[in-house]
C-alpha cells in the first residue's frame, strides 16, 4: 500500500534559527485539528498537553481523542483544548492484553476520527506507538486532509522491550510504522536517533520530517528550590513516570538494598502494569517502609515533588528502545535543579550533558554506588543541579513549541496550495465542458 507521492525527508540545519522562547505566533491560516492518543489519558501525557495546547494558543482549533480515566469527563475543554474520551481496557503484562486494548482503541479512535473528518477537521495528528493508528492517516489523506504522525517511542523496539523478539510481530509492526511514515505529510520526532529511524525505514516515500523535542515548560519549573547542602546520609530519591517493564523500576527495590543506601527514602511518582509487582518486590526486600508510591499526580504537582528530593534516578536499561528515546522524566529533573542517575543511553547523554552520572547499561550495583557518591559529594551535587536547571532552560517546551509551529504553518500552507490548485481544476473542466457544449450545438443555439 502506498500513498501518493511525498517530499523528500528533511530538517532545519541547527543553528539555523534560535527561535524565542516567548509567546506564539498567531497562525496564518487556523486549521481544525484533531490529535490520535491511545496509550495515555489526556491531558496526563505531557508531549501531548505541550503541544495541543502550544497549537491552541496560535490559534488552531485542536481536538484530542484519548482513553478517560476514572473520574475524568468524556467531554471537557481543557486549556483551550477540546478533549474527547472513550471508556478504555487498558493491558495487563501479556501480548493478548495488549491486543485486547487495542482493538477497542481502534474502533474507538477510528470511528471518532471519522466524525471528526466529516465535521471538517483539516488534520489528523496521530501520536505512536501504536502506528497502526495510520489508518485514520489513510482516510484523512484519502479525503484531501493533512496528516501528522508523531513518533513518541519506536513501536517494533518497545513491543521487543516488552515481549522479546518474535519474527511475525516485529514484521507486523515494523510494516506499520512504514505506513505511518509513507501516509503522513509530516513526522514529527523527538531527537536525531528516531530522524535516523524514519529515514531507515520510511521507503522511497519520505515525508518532511521535524526534530520536536521534549522538555519542560518554562512556566513550569521557575527558579528551583535551593538543594540540600553538605554530606546526606538519608538522601531522598525521586523516580517520575510510568512504571512499566521497560522502564526498569523494578531494579529499583534491589537498589534500596546497597549498603550505602540503608537510609535512603524513595519517592516513585506514577503508575502502570508492573506496580503490583514492584510493590512485592519492595517488600521482599524490606524496603518498602522507606518507599512512597503516589500513583499518577497531576502534572502541575511534579516539579515540587521533584523539589524536594536530592537526586533523581532513571533506571531505564540499555535496550534499543532506550537508547532511541528522550526521556521527558530526564528533563524534568533537571528544570528542577536536581542531578540524575541513570545508565549510560544514548539519547539521556544527549539530554542530560554533565548534569547526570552515568552507569554502565547492566550494572545495577554500579548505579546504587552512583547514587551513593552524588549523596556524599555535596560540591558535585549542587553544581550538577544548577548545570542542570540553566540546561534545561536552553532545551525548553517553548523552544520545540516554534518547530511545531513551523510545521502547521507549512501544512497550512500546503491546504491552500491544494484549495487553489483544485478551484483552477474545477474552472478549467467548467470551461472546457462550456467550449465543448458551444462546439456541438447547432446553428442558430450557440
């Protein structure tokens, strides 16, 4: 299957622009918007959030269809964004789960999509995994709509993560994303590692493509809070984000066990399929008194909760998941001023710079020394803590939010490329049927 013909895959040279992190530009053209999210509730997702609300405020009209959940409204204008749920069946640890959830978002999202495109939206911006969510690409397309596939992670890479390696699913799913990237008009990523992926497997066909990448809203996170000083034999600790196999949280409960580490308290902020797991765990190994689980917290409570730790941790192992991903958790640490410790991935290094220790992927006793030396070394704390907040400011939300911008102006441009090319057609067949008719009729009718 193959969609009509696209532009060859491109990106802004850095360097290019240094666009200000200030107030959006208004839109040229306001399109209708309507944004595709199936792994997360709206608006707890914060790449989401960050951008339907950016596009919002430049004045496009933005919908999100997204799972609801409990106590959440199926219909709410949040922030300037219309938001839309279904009832979801979120997934337990197996593949089948999984395939259950996504059956029912599919005809949840797609069907919604539909009457979204019918009421006029102009784009469909479908956020992956999972990319079989082109499907409402094709349609759009198919219609004469614009199309925008967001590659949060990699789908084949996070399936792997999950489940391991299975030669007829890894097929499937890489087939998908080859789809999402040929269907789409624009891709929009969040760093160079998922650029170098488009371009390897989006065929022939490349749509443009722009770097957009995660990070902290300024708004958000002001001047951190002033960071313990001296030596901290009781450091506390901060995980933020879903808990999941992939994310490696369960590595934490060993981690409490160091030596080092026997004063340690633990906050772990979020929610997902391993925390039954992770609970039991904690308390095999006697730590659990010293370990918060909070569930999820709304997004505006995080960078306090983050405020009042030492030292934030990202046990995200070295899969080729990981390597390829932008952690928004990493910038979030570090708009609040706190160093991290986290095992030496690709794309975190990038992120983090100097404002993080970086074990070697695998050694989970390396990691909890890490952490031991960070509680220890309170010069090295504090100055990883203000690199890492003056860093975070250069990589902002408010920065990525003009790539976004660019992008939907190009799309609006491109809507009324096609608008005129269209009424030229439909004038020219007027008057070619209208020369025709004059040529055949006879004498004395013309």
């Amino acid at each position: 299957m193959a969609p009509p013909a696209a532009s060859e895959l491109t990106r802004a040279a850095p360097g290019a622009r240094v666009p200000c992190a200030g107030a959006p530009r208004p839109a040229t053209r306001r399109l209708r918007v309507v944004m595709l999210l199936e792994n997360n509730p709206y608006p707890q997702d914060t790449r989401v959030r960050n951008e339907a609300e950016s596009l919002a405020a430049a004045g496009h009209r933005v919908t999100v269809l997204a799972p609801r959940e409990p106590g959440q409204r199926v219909r709410e204008v949040v922030n300037g964004v219309r938001a839309r749920r279904y009832r979801p069946v979120w997934a337990g640890r197996s593949a089948a789960s999984y395939c259950v959830e996504y059956a029912v978002a599919h005809v949840q999202l797609m069907s919604r999509a539909a009457i979204e495109l019918a009421r006029g939206a102009d784009v469909v911006h479908f956020h992956g995994p999972p990319d079989t969510m082109f499907l409402a690409g094709v349609c759009a397309r198919l219609t004469g709509r614009a199309v925008v596939f967001d590659l949060h992670d990699s789908g084949p890479e996070l399936f792997g993560a999950k489940f391991g390696s299975s030669r007829v699913a890894m097929w499937a799913l890489r087939a998908a994303q080859r789809q999402a990237v040929r269907w789409a008009d624009r891709v929009i990523v969040t760093n160079e590692s998922q650029l170098e992926l488009v371009r390897a497997r989006g065929g022939r066909a490349h749509p443009s493509a722009s770097i957009v990448r995660n990070g902290p809203r300024a708004s958000d996170f002001r001047a951190p809070r002033a960071a313990r000083a001296g030596a901290i034999g009781a450091p506390r600790l901060i995980y933020v984000g879903a808990l999941d196999i992939q994310d490696g949280v369960l590595e934490l409960a060993e981690m409490l066990t160091a030596p080092r580490l026997s004063r340690a308290t633990l906050t772990i902020a979020g929610d997902g399929p391993v925390r039954e797991e992770l609970t039991r765990r904690l308390r095999a190994n006697g730590v659990a008194e010293r370990v918060t689980l909070t569930g999820r917290v709304p997004h505006a409570q995080i960078p306090e909760l983050i405020a009042q730790a030492d030292i934030a941790v990202d046990p995200a192992p070295g899969s080729a998941l990981n390597h390829g991903s932008t952690m928004i958790k990493v910038m979030e640490y570090m708009a609040a001023g706190r160093p991290l410790v986290a095992y030496d991935l690709r794309e975190s290094r990038r992120s983090a710079g100097d404002t993080a220790l970086y074990a070697p992927c695998g050694q989970p006793t390396a990691f909890a020394e890490l952490v031991a030396q960070l509680a220890d070394d309170d010069d090295r704390r504090l100055r990883m803590g203000q690199i890492a907040h003056r860093r975070a400011v250069q990589l902002s939300w408010e920065r990525s939010a003009e790539v976004l911008e660019d992008v939907y102006e190009q799309l609006a441009r491109d809507g009324r490329r096609r608008y005129a090319a269209a009424l030229l057609r439909g004038r020219r067949t007027s008057s070619g049927r209208a020369r025709k008719a004059r040529v055949s009729a006879p004498v004395g009718e013309s």
